[in-house]
C-alpha cells in the first residue's frame, strides 16, 4: 500500500531537511516497509561508463553487502547500479529504491513482489503523481535526495570532469562520508577525499 508523508510528520526523514533546505520536498510518496529508513544506510552511485576493474570490485561489493546489516538505497539506474540491484536482491539486506519519477502508476516487476512482501524493499519518490516520465532534472535531483537520505555515499566510478564527480564535489562540502574502491581509476576520488570502502564497516 502507498503512502504520502509529508514534510513535519514524525515519520518525515528530517535528514532531508537538514542536507537539502529550501529544496526539501514537501510530500514523499513511499511504497514498501517504511521501517528501513531507520537503519545504517549507504547510498550507491555509479557513472554510466565504468572500467572494467572496477566493476568487479563493486560486483564483491555488494555480493559482502547481502550479508551485511547495511541499507542500500539508490537510483539504481545506470547499468552498473542496475547490476548492484540484481545482485542486492538476491540478499537479505534492506533495499530503498528511488526512482527519478513519480511511483503512481508504476509496474511493479515480478523480482520486486517477494521483497516488497517480506519488508525488505522500499520505493520513495519526492515526485507527484502527474511527473510520470523521467528527466535530467529529476535524476538530478532524485540523486541529493538519496545522498541526503544516506549516513554514507559510495562511488564506484566517477568519470573526470563529469556530472556524478561534480556531485561528488558537492555531497563532500555536505560533511557525508564520501567512499570509493582505492584504485587508479579512482584518483579523482580519492584526490576529492574519499576515503577506502574498505573502512566503512560491513564492508572489510
């Protein structure tokens, strides 16, 4: 069953408030167990082209993460993230999926109906019911959104000079813990101040 919570509600994530100001959504439409917003959470994020290295690290990853008592929330829209999703719902761990559009409406696919059953799965969107069709500007925003609603953020890749690395430059002057595998392919990362994933617990 849906469910709106709006913004001053006790059930209102007031980290958003915190990380996004005046930006902060007023409405969020959620379809799933609610309960995983409480949780240790860490987003993911992944620019669409990925080397190949890194892929696989972050495929061990998030197979470490199954086992973990670790949220993971994300668009999971790139192909990387779409991956990490396959992977992730073969766990037990909580999973928050935001999608840069409104969930009214939406076709809920088979792999999504045993974890929504179980409680372990959660759709969020700060988007109303007539934003039915993703955009650039909703994957934007759709990306704070869930880094706000992250005690963590990790970044597989982040191509120099692209839109995840500059948002990467952003959620850094936030204060969030920022994590990236200590690769070449990362030196941009890690020259930002992401620190290893292998220090964040869970995940050693």
């Amino acid at each position: 069953m849906k469910a709106v919570i709006r913004l001053g509600e006790p059930r209102y994530p007031s980290k958003l408030q915190k990380y996004l100001g005046d930006h902060t959504p007023k409405t969020l439409t959620a379809l799933g167990n609610l309960d995983t917003l409480q949780g240790k959470i860490m987003a993911v994020f992944c620019s669409v082209k990925c080397p190949g290295s890194v892929i696989i690290q972050t495929y061990d990853l998030m197979q470490k993460l199954n086992e973990a008592d670790i949220t993971v929330i994300s668009g999971f829209h790139s192909p990387i993230e779409r991956e990490c999703l396959t992977v992730l719902l073969r766990g037990t761990q909580p999973i928050i999926i935001c999608p840069a559009r409104s969930i009214n409406g939406m076709l809920i696919r088979r792999e999504f109906k045993k974890p929504l059953e179980v409680g372990r799965l959660l759709f969020l969107s700060p988007f109303a019911e007539i934003q039915r069709r993703v955009s650039t500007n909703r994957a934007e925003f759709r990306n704070y959104l869930v880094a706000a609603l992250a005690d963590a953020v990790f970044v597989a890749y982040a191509a120099p000079n692209s839109k995840t690395e500059r948002f990467c430059q952003e959620i850094v002057t936030w204060g969030k813990s920022l994590y990236a595998f200590t690769n070449e392919c990362n030196a941009n990362l890690i020259k930002l101040g992401a620190q290893s994933i292998k220090k964040y617990d869970g995940c050693a």
